[in-house]
C-alpha cells in the first residue's frame, strides 16, 4: 500500500476513531472500575475485558489506529520523548515477557503500601510498578553476556560519551 496515501486515509479517519477510542475507554474503565465492589467485598476481577466480546473488536481496531497517530507525532516531534519511548519499545519484547511475573512482585507494595488507597490509584500504582520493573528487570538482563538470547537484544556497556548501545537479535 502506498505509504502517503495510508497516511492520509489515517489522518482523515481520525474523527471517527478518536471519539470511538475516548468513549469506550471511558466505558470499559467505569465497568472495570464498577467490579472491584461486589455485595461479597472487594473483588479484583478482569475478566470483563475479556476480548470475545464484540466491543473489545471495535476498542483494539481503533487502539491500533490511535497508537498509530500517537506515534508518528512522537517520531515527527522527536526529541527526549522519542529516545525514552524508542529505547522501552527496543525493551519492550523482554518486559512483555516478564510483566507476569513482575505483576506479582507489585502485589507485595499494593498489599504493603497501598493498602489504604482507593482502588483506582491502587490499580494505577501496580500498573506504573509493573512497567517500570518490567523494564528495568530486560534492561538488566539484556546486560548479561546472554542477554541477547534470554530478552531479544544486548545493551552493550555505555560508550565514553552518549547511551548504551541497543543490539537486536538477528
């Protein structure tokens, strides 16, 4: 397909993915959020996202095409931005791999630390913890003289000047 002509065709179907994309985040978060109180207590359930269900199709299509956007902005903006959110995609593989187990790490402070607050900024805070050990968690083992094997790519140690140098698998 031709490059400039998905660009536009993009551009020009924004006005009807974006207010699709906002109202059914909208709706997914009060639904998600509306299950945590059940007559029971609180009960952490995601199993209403689950993604057999019709609007789940419609959410991840327009996601797609609203990462899209969002990312060619990013990259024609550049600057800090682009380098950070280039160097967790170059990561992200490896944190994909990992956010399992990470998920339970974060258990441990939501139970610990967070344990007062709403379930909203609870939720939110695991999310947060779960990306950045996730992340953290490749880049360390990405590190390792295997690392290329275990998580995809190898950080090569910091040259005198400048970020460490990504190496993909080939």
């Amino acid at each position: 397909m031709n490059v400039k002509r998905w660009n536009a065709w993009v551009t020009k179907a924004q006005i009807v993915y974006w207010p699709l994309f906002i109202v059914i985040t909208g709706y997914l978060l009060y639904e998600m959020i509306g299950l945590f109180q059940t007559p029971r207590g609180t009960v952490f359930s995601f199993n209403y996202l689950s993604l057999l269900r019709p609007v789940m199709a419609v959410y991840c299509v327009t996601s797609i095409f609203v990462a899209y956007r969002v990312a060619t902005w990013i990259a024609h903006k550049g600057g800090r931005a682009a380098g950070v959110l280039t160097a967790i995609g170059t990561l992200s593989y490896g944190a994909y791999l990992m956010h399992a187990f990470m998920l339970r790490v974060t258990y441990y402070f939501d139970e610990t630390l967070f344990a007062d607050w709403s379930h909203v900024l609870r939720t939110l805070a695991s999310f947060v913890l779960c990306i950045a050990f996730s992340v953290a968690g490749t880049w360390l083992l990405a590190r390792l003289p295997l690392g290329k094997w275990i998580v995809g790519l190898r950080v090569r140690p910091r040259p005198a000047e400048g970020p460490p140098a990504l190496q993909k698998q080939a």
